[in-house]
C-alpha cells in the first residue's frame, strides 16, 4: 500500500442535536490511522460538560449521555485543549458525517481561539466514500449509518459512543480503500 502523505485522525461528537447552530458537543471521540498502513495508532474519548437540560429526547435515546455523567466531565475548552496536544494538526480530519463533526470541532477550536483551517483543509466524509462504493456495487438504496456498517460486516451498535463510532468508521475506511 502506498501511503498518504499524513496520518489520518477520524473523528467523531455525540450532540445535544442535530441543529448544528443550537446543538452542543458532549463527547468527542478520535482514532488516529496510520498514514501507511491505517492502522489505529492512537485514541481518544472524553465528555464535555454541557448543560443538557434542553436535549431533546430524540437526542438522548441515540446516545444515553445524561447531565449527570456530564456533571464530573472537563468543560469544553480543557477537552480541546487535551485533544490539540495529543494529536496536533498536522493530520488528515476525517469523520463519517463530516457536516455535523466539522461544526462541532470548530465550536470547541473557537471556544479556546484557535481555527479548523490550523488542520490542513482537506477533509475526508467516509460516508460519501462509502456510499459510492456501494453504488458501484448495485447497493445505492444503503443511507443509513447502520445498514452500512452491516453491509460492511460490522456489528451493529446499541447506544452511539463517539470512539466505538471511530472504530466503526475507520474499518469501513479500509474496507473501501482495500477494496
């Protein structure tokens, strides 16, 4: 395998919604793949204190985070800061819904005065390279992050977790790069 010219770092947020200008990140999640290889070299997970007292119910029957395990987690600007040491920015952003976790990490850079464009601008959406491999292969009825990860052999999740949804997302990466 050729190798990419930096290591990728998947990324992915639990919110309080889907409404990217109200919604709040309350768990980040991050693995890091090797350039060469994309294998996991590195991981992270952490929650985010937020005030959860107007999450939609929707939200927390994706996710189960409640105020009270966010009541003991690190605010928001330490959870970045702790993220920006680990992996730096010189790394590939990637995530299955790039829209929803890209506005969400710009959230938490703004919140300590850094900016998303630090990380090189080249953003991977695995989900749109997931999807097209499955139109190539007579499956474009698959849109649902569920049905994907089945079509890709992988097992199905109960309750969303940021870093079982990197892991998740990075084994459908490889599975389409490989492929």
């Amino acid at each position: 395998m050729n190798g990419l010219s930096k290591d990728i770092l998947l990324i992915d947020f639990e919110t309080t919604g889907l409404d990217l200008g109200e919604a709040l990140p309350i768990q980040l999640g991050a693995v890091l793949l090797d350039k060469e290889s994309l294998k996991e070299k590195d991981s992270f997970l952490s929650y985010i204190k937020q005030d959860v007292s107007n999450m939609p119910k929707e939200s927390f029957d994706v996710h189960g985070i409640t105020q009270d395990i966010l009541n003991s987690a690190p605010v928001q600007e330490d959870v970045i800061e702790i993220f920006l040491n680990k992996f730096g920015t010189e790394i590939y952003l990637a995530s299955w819904n790039e829209m929803l976790d890209h506005t969400m990490l710009s959230k938490m850079l703004n919140s300590v005065g850094k900016d998303i464009y630090e990380h090189d601008y080249h953003y991977l959406d695995v989900w749109s390279l997931a999807y097209m491999h499955m139109v190539k292969k007579g499956r474009g009825d698959i849109i649902r992050s569920e049905a994907t990860f089945e079509y890709f052999g992988l097992k199905a999740r109960g309750r969303h977790d940021a870093l079982e949804d990197c892991r998740h997302t990075a084994e459908v990466l490889r599975r389409v790069y490989n492929s």
